[in-house]
C-alpha cells in the first residue's frame, strides 16, 4: 500500500484522530460526520478566497471518446481500431470526423507532430470556454508510484519498478486517484489540502465540503468533510421539523434533550456534537440564500451539485471561508455495452454544467478564484468490445476556471495503437488493447492544483507521496513536478 506520508502518521496523529471519532460515537448519523471540528485561528486578512471543486467522473470514462485525436494519421488508426467506417464515417464505437468538427480544438500552442484534438460532440459548451483560455486539457493522467514504460510494467521486480495497487479494479482505483490508497483508505489529498488550510478559515468545519455523499477524499487527518445535499444542510429531523409526531411540544422536548448539557462525559460530548451540527445547518442555510435563477445552471444531477457549490461560494463570508475543497460527481460512465448509444449524454451533462459554472463564478467575480478539475476511476481500452470499452488506466482530464492557463493541450500526446508497434520518444505506452500507462501521474496533477491554491512546496510531498519520484525526464518523456496548467 502506498499511503499518504507514512512517517507523517504519528502517534499522537493516531491518538488525536481517534479522540475525534470517539466523540463523535455513532450517534445521529449523517449529521454528525461534523464531530469533533475544532474551530481554527483567525481569518487571514484580505479577500484571497480560493476553492477546488473536484468533479469526479464515476465508473471509468472513455478517454478516446472524450478528447479524439483529429489529425488524419492518428485519426485514421483510432477509426480502424475502433470500427469506423470508410471514409472516416463513424462505426463501431468510433465517432464520424465530421462530427468532430465544431468541437476541433485551436490551441495556443500548436503540438509536435501536426497532433490535433477535438472534444466528444456533445462538449460544445466546454469547446467554447476552451477555446476562450478558460479551461486546459491534461493528458493522459493516472496513479503512478513512478514512471513506467511498458517493458518496467511486466517486469517482475516490483520493488524496483512499483506499480498502484489493484489497478483496473473500480473501487481500489477510486480510492487510489482520491488518496493514493486502495479501498479502505482514510485520508485523502482533498482533505489533507484542507488540513493546512483550516487557519485561514474563520469556521474550520466548512472547509471540506461534499455535494456528493461520502468521498475520501475530503478526509485529512484533522479536516473532516462536511456533507450537503443539493437542497441545502442536512439536519437532525427531531430538531429541524416543525414538529414531531405532530406535536410541537414533543419537538421542543427532543431538542432540549439532544443538546442540553449532561453530566456524563460521552453523553455531554454526544449533546455537544448535535448542538454543533445543529448550528452548522443554521450556519449553511443562512448562508445558501435563495435559489439561483431557473436556467442558471443545468437541471441536472451535476448541475444541482454545483449550483450548491455556487451558493455556498456565494455565501462564503456567512461560513466564515477562505479556502475551500469541494467535490461533487456524477456516474454511468462504466460503458462496457452502449458506449454510442450513453456517452452523449453523459459528456452534454459534464460540458454543460462545469460550463455554467464557470459563468456562474464570472457573475459573482469569483471566476479566477475557484479552479474546477475532472477526475475518473481510470480512462479505458482504446479497443471496443463490440459496443462498449473495457476498464484502463490513463486518461484525459480537463481543468476549467479564470486562473487556468487555458487553450492549451498538456501533457504527452499517446501513440494510437492497441499493439504497442510505435514508440514516442522511447515510450511504449500502452499495456494491451489501448490501456495507456499514464504520462501524468495524479500526484503532478494534483500538486499543481494544490501549487495554486496555496499549499508551500515542502508541504506537497506530505499530500502526494509519490510526487518525489517525478520531477525530470525518464523514459524520454517529461515529468515535472507541476504541469504548469495553473
């Protein structure tokens, strides 16, 4: 297992943690994922508020289908390897290159090769902003100890030439791009950000935040992720209904109860944490205000998701925040069948919502303050399966807001080939029927993001473990330790 800073897990780590979550006991659930929340120093002066949003994109996204590679050789393979038909018409799974026209993206930056892209169809929204300089695409991203070529993959020496655990696997690779862990893990990169920030933050508890149920990543050694839904706070029902059991009286009666003072200490500690979670939701409802405007932002599950995202940004200064993680998603995206037939709406769903949101940050004047990222279990095959994609490893992900170096193409362009018959620069990247061995590990990835936001650079390497193997070329291919996207 490859977890955060092992030598950063101290004792008193442990200890502190645990003291934590037995305060919180299992009582009230939901609600009181907020226990034992200390609040933190003083504000930091001045309006320097920043956000991350991380969208997570659930069940492994088609990477090929996604960002298509668009210049004639390179589409020419992927349309053979995916069942287009003649005259590069779409087949298969392969989408038609006409239809990839209107979504053609012009970067700054031209690639070496003559290499072009163009997004799924769908993406015109997230075209636009592309094309306007507010949003990156990254390439082929995904978990890595250290850089690999395909020859180190199927070496035995594994002490040599680690690889992630468990790869493939939808859980352990969820777990993995959030906390560098497989499934079990505790402490992920988001709330491990959030943990170095909770000084800057007047109210320490909403400096994680999920719209998204329960998501590792959220969670640091002393941040815990404060969960929302897309209608607003989640509250304790004996203490939020108007009444209980149709009696006021009965209300009053249990409101009292869950949060007067008791003179056994794990009850009063009980009492203590519901009274707190009882003023959170105070805190979250004064601070959401009223609905944005129907059409804001999309009616749809992402959309919902990150128009709560927009009011609580928006009612930052009632939640007493200046830097903030938040992590919303959506899911369908394990397209081993229907892939043609499902993935339109899935990519409309994802252009058009980050898409608004951005707008939605630029109508507030907070556009260059909050930075919003896609992020997948893994990408997939380059090779259909007849109707669909199987699971992978690397793949492409986009990075969208006003302080983003936008129009631009990062990372290292993939040989399109599922026999590993062409190399790039001495890189052999692929480890059967398409699966990319990322060229971007999601330590970079991440570190460049947490650069941004403000984390030192001797604290980066305590978030992303494996940030210390990269950082040079290996394998002829570029690995720095910030990709320079922000």
């Amino acid at each position: 297992m490859y977890l955060i800073n092992p030598a950063a897990h101290t004792r008193r780590a442990f200890l502190r943690r645990s003291g934590q979550l037995a305060m919180a006991g299992t009582a009230l659930p939901f609600a009181l994922n907020l226990a034992a929340m200390g609040e933190a120093a003083a504000q930091a002066a001045g309006d320097d508020y920043k956000a991350l949003v991380c969208v997570f994109l659930f069940g492994g996204n088609d990477y090929a289908n996604t960002v298509v590679t668009y210049d004639d050789p390179s589409y020419n393979a992927y349309s053979a390897i995916r069942g287009g038909g003649a005259g590069q018409t779409a087949g298969g799974v392969a989408i038609g290159k006409a239809e990839l026209t209107p979504t053609l993206l012009s970067p700054t930056t031209a690639l070496p090769g003559g290499r072009q892209y163009a997004l799924h169809p769908s993406m015109t929204a997230l075209t636009t902003l592309f094309n306007a300089q507010k949003m990156a695409v990254q390439l082929n991203v995904g978990p890595l100890v250290v850089p690999l070529t395909r020859a180190q993959y199927n070496n035995s020496n594994k002490k040599l030439y680690p690889q992630p655990p468990k790869l493939f696997s939808h859980n352990d690779q969820q777990s993995t791009w959030q906390s560098s862990s497989p499934e079990g893990s505790t402490i992920g990169w988001g709330g491990n950000i959030g943990d170095l920030m909770l000084s800057q933050n007047t109210n320490s508890l909403f400096t994680c935040m999920s719209v998204s149920g329960n998501a590792v990543f959220l969670s640091g050694d002393t941040a815990l992720q404060y969960q929302v839904s897309t209608g607003g706070a989640v509250g304790i029902n004996s203490v939020k209904n108007a009444s209980v059991y149709g009696s006021s009286s009965v209300k009053a009666a249990m409101t009292q109860l869950v949060q007067q003072a008791r003179g056994h200490v794990l009850e009063n500690e009980y009492n203590k944490v519901t009274k707190r979670a009882v003023d959170a939701e105070g805190s979250v409802t004064s601070a959401i205000g009223g609905a944005f405007p129907t059409g804001t932002l999309p009616d749809t599950g992402l959309g919902r998701q990150l128009a709560m995202v927009a009011r609580l940004i928006r009612g930052r200064t009632t939640l007493g925040a200046k830097r903030q993680v938040f992590f919303v998603s959506m899911g369908g995206f394990d397209l081993h069948d229907n892939l043609i037939a499902n993935q339109p709406g899935l990519m409309k769903q994802l252009s058009d919502a980050m898409a608004a949101f951005y707008q939605q940050m630029v109508a507030q004047g907070m556009a260059d303050k909050v930075t919003a990222f896609t992020a997948s279990d893994f990408g997939r095959t380059l090779a259909f399966n007849g109707d669909g994609s199987d699971h992978g490893w690397g793949g492409h992900h986009f990075v969208v807001g006003g302080a983003v170096k936008g129009q631009q193409i990062y990372g290292t362009p993939q040989v399109v080939s599922i026999n590993n018959d062409s190399k790039l620069a001495g890189y052999e990247g692929h480890v059967g029927q398409g699966r990319l061995i990322p060229t971007t590990s999601v330590d970079q990835y991440g570190a460049t993001l947490a650069s941004w936001f403000g984390v030192p650079a001797g604290d980066l390497p305590n978030i992303l473990p494996n940030l210390k193997n990269f950082g040079g070329n290996f394998n002829g291919i570029d690995y720095p330790k910030n990709m320079g996207f922000i």
